[in-house]
C-alpha cells in the first residue's frame, strides 16, 4: 500500500504543478516531467520486484502502448507536448488502478483500468474537455439572444456550417482591447485586405502561437477604420493539462465515467 500511496502522490503533485503553470503561462518546462518520470519508474518497479514481478510484461506494455497514444495524438494534433509527455508519465507512474488504496464509488473498476489505467484517465479528460464544447456553445447562443447581434458577419457568413459550429463550441465573442490585453486568447478570425476599400473576413479553425500578433494588429486596425465591429471571435486555449489532472482525480474517485456509462446503457 505504501507503493501505491507514494506513486499516486508523486503523480497527483507534479501534475498539479503541471496543470498551474500550464494555466498561468501556458507553458510546461520540461524539467517538470525530466523529476517526475524517474520516481515514477524506480516507484512502480521496485513494487513489482518485491511484491508481484509476474506483472513486469504487462507494465512494459502498458507503458509502450501509452507512449505511442500520447505520440500519435500528438502528431495528430489533439495533444501538446506537454500533455503527451504528462501522458507517458503517467504510464510510469501508475499503470495500473492502484486497488490497494481506492475503490472507485462508481462501482467495479473497468478492464481498461485494470490493465491501461492511463487510457481511462485519457477518456475522463476527452470528457471533460468536451463538455466545455456544450457550455460554450449555449454560451454563444445565449449571447445571440441577449445582444440579438449576428453571430457571424460579412464573408464569414459563407463559411460551411461545419467550420461555424467549430468557432461556437471552441470560441466566444471577445473585445479587441481585450484580444490584445490577454495573450492566452487566441484569435478564431482573421481578415484581408484586397484593396483600399474592400477586405475579407475569415474564420481561423487551428489558432496557432505563430503570427497571433500579427493578426490581432490586422483586426484592430480593420476595427479602428469601422471595418469591422469590435467584437471578434477568439478562444481561450483552455489548457488540456488541467482536464488530464482532473480526469485522473475523478478515475481515482469515482472510475473510469465512460465505462459507468456503457454498464448503465447496457443494464
């Protein structure tokens, strides 16, 4: 027990830090998992030698097999560096549902648990995050009631509907002033000029650190020449880090959701 006690406080500390510095500045030193992956593996290993070694195969699958999830989302791009390598830490550090501490309130832990508990705490934070997609998007609408302003404005309007769902359930109308204040709000807009008189508006799916400034001075000066209003869209970048903390925190406490919801169905 003492094992499984200190590898879910080493997980749950450095993730915790993790997580804060992801919200205050967005960014991760690699340090972070550089101290956190050799507790980690010394942790999990010497449990395994002194008390079960038959599991050793299975922790080596577990790990390679979480190592190469987080890499393809990575180079998929639906996760960060950071998130990847909090991922594989994870792999490290507890591989498997830590039985001898927790028992989940949500019932039985699932098979995934059991054998690749890194993958639940995955799905409990794709959950999570996605969520937020739904109250952004009642966000929008309530916005759209509330002010009765277009939603979307000039060219936008024949965006596909696809891409305009994409902005609503990732973004919310911002000031411009507020744009430029906070660096952490990426722009979901952008706009070019074809001539003196004549520009064109266009939704951004994938902002991206790169040239962020470059288009947020394009949007304040169409605004200050009565282009455009002042209120664009933009999307907060909601650090995943945070989603990853609490979905191992709620795969503690509760389980694994997306496995309670299956029995639930299926009962």
């Amino acid at each position: 027990m003492i094992f499984d006690l200190a590898r879910t406080i080493t997980a749950l500390l450095f993730l915790f830090y993790a997580s804060w510095s992801d919200y205050k500045t967005r960014e991760v030193s690699n340090r972070v998992w550089l101290f956190f992956a050799p507790p980690a593996l010394a942790l999990t290993l010497a449990e395994l030698l002194l008390y079960d070694s038959s599991h050793l195969l299975y922790y080596g699958i577990c790990f390679g097999l979480t190592a190469a999830f987080a890499v393809i989302l990575f180079y998929a791009g639906g996760f960060g560096g950071a998130d990847a390598k909090a991922l594989m830490c994870l792999g490290l550090a507890l591989p498997f549902y830590p039985t001898k501490m927790f028992m989940p309130l949500l019932g039985e832990i699932s098979p995934i648990s059991r054998t690749f508990f890194p993958i639940t705490v995955f799905s409990n934070s794709a959950l999570f995050a996605a969520s937020t997609a739904v109250i952004m998007f009642l966000y929008n609408a309530f916005w759209r009631l509330k002010t009765h302003r277009e939603l979307f404005e000039g060219e936008q309007k024949k965006e596909s509907i696809g891409k305009k769902i994409l902005v609503m359930i990732t973004g919310y109308k911002v000031s411009i002033n507020k744009l430029k204040e906070k660096w952490h709000i990426y722009p979901l807009e952008d706009i070019e000029d074809r001539n003196e008189k004549e520009s064109r508006r266009k939704l951004v799916i994938l902002p991206k650190d790169e040239g962020r400034n470059d288009i947020v001075e394009r949007l304040d000066k169409a605004a200050a020449s009565g282009k455009i209003q002042d209120k664009v869209w933009a999307t907060p970048g909601l650090p995943m880090l945070i989603f990853v903390t609490a979905g191992l925190v709620v795969a503690l406490v509760f389980g694994d959701i997306i496995w309670a919801c299956i029995r639930l169905i299926l009962s």
